[in-house]
C-alpha cells in the first residue's frame, strides 16, 4: 500500500512539473483588450467630459472661455481588467482622442474609465485632461498619469 501510494505521488509531481514547463505565462498588472471595446466611446463617458470641462474652464482662473464641440480619433490605449479574487481591483480602460474646441483650436485629451466607482459606486468614474488646461497640475501639467 505504501509502495501504490508513493507512485502516485510521483506521478502527481512529475504532472505538476510537466504542467508548469507548458503552460503559457500570463501578465499580471494589465493586458491589452484583444476584442475591440467602445467604452471609450461611448456618449455618456463623452458626455461627462464636455460637462466638466465647461465647468473646469468657468470656475479655473486663467483658462480660455472655450467648450468641446467634438471629438475625433476615440480610441482605447490600455485596458487593466479587474481581478476577481482582489476586490479591490477596479476594471479601468485608459483613452485617448482629440478634443476639438469652440475656438477651431484641437487639443488631445487623455481619460480614464473606471468601472463601478462612481457615486456610491453606482455608474463609472471619469477622469480626463485636456493638454493645455491642467492649470493646477492635478495630472503632473501634461495629462502624464492618464497616458
């Protein structure tokens, strides 16, 4: 009996190993979305970010008077999904996409979605920067922490 169990044993092992050897190595921080994604897109996210510019622009010393007409080039440039077993994670999509202002002027802007933390978690959290408007330097003056 000792001896059946010890051979089991060993093959368990040597399955182990051999499935250690083979399976392929996964990323563990953030993976780019290999299916194409709108959320970046999306009129409520777009929505959000012409309502708090305007309000940036008006209540911010020094910054022209001007509003986002459009945007053009929406795209997503990084994707970090949530991870199920660490609650604390939160899915965020990182975009980008160029802002065409009230005054023809275009400036590129850079957003972050972050999946159920808005409001008493309820809906998303937006964050952006417009280049050129971060006058406070709340995203390093350049938008650099939403690249």
């Amino acid at each position: 009996m000792a001896r059946v169990s010890s051979l089991l044993a060993a093959s368990f092992a040597v399955g182990v190993a051999l499935t250690s050897i083979v399976a392929p190595a996964r990323a563990a921080d953030y993976s780019a979305s290999p299916v194409y994604d709108d959320t970046c897109g999306q009129s409520y996210v777009l929505n959000r970010i012409v309502s708090r510019f305007s309000y940036q622009v008006h209540h911010v010393p020094y910054l022209p008077q001007v509003s986002i007409v459009n945007f053009s080039n929406v795209q997503q440039s990084r994707y970090e999904p949530s991870r199920e077993p660490d609650l604390a994670a939160v899915a965020r999509h990182y975009c980008r996409a160029t802002a065409h202002l009230s005054d023809g002027d275009q400036r590129p802007v850079w957003y972050l979605i972050e999946e159920g933390q808005g409001f008493v978690g309820l809906g998303d959290n937006v964050e952006f920067c417009v280049a050129g408007f971060d006058r406070w330097h709340v995203y390093n003056g350049k938008c650099k922490t939403l690249y």
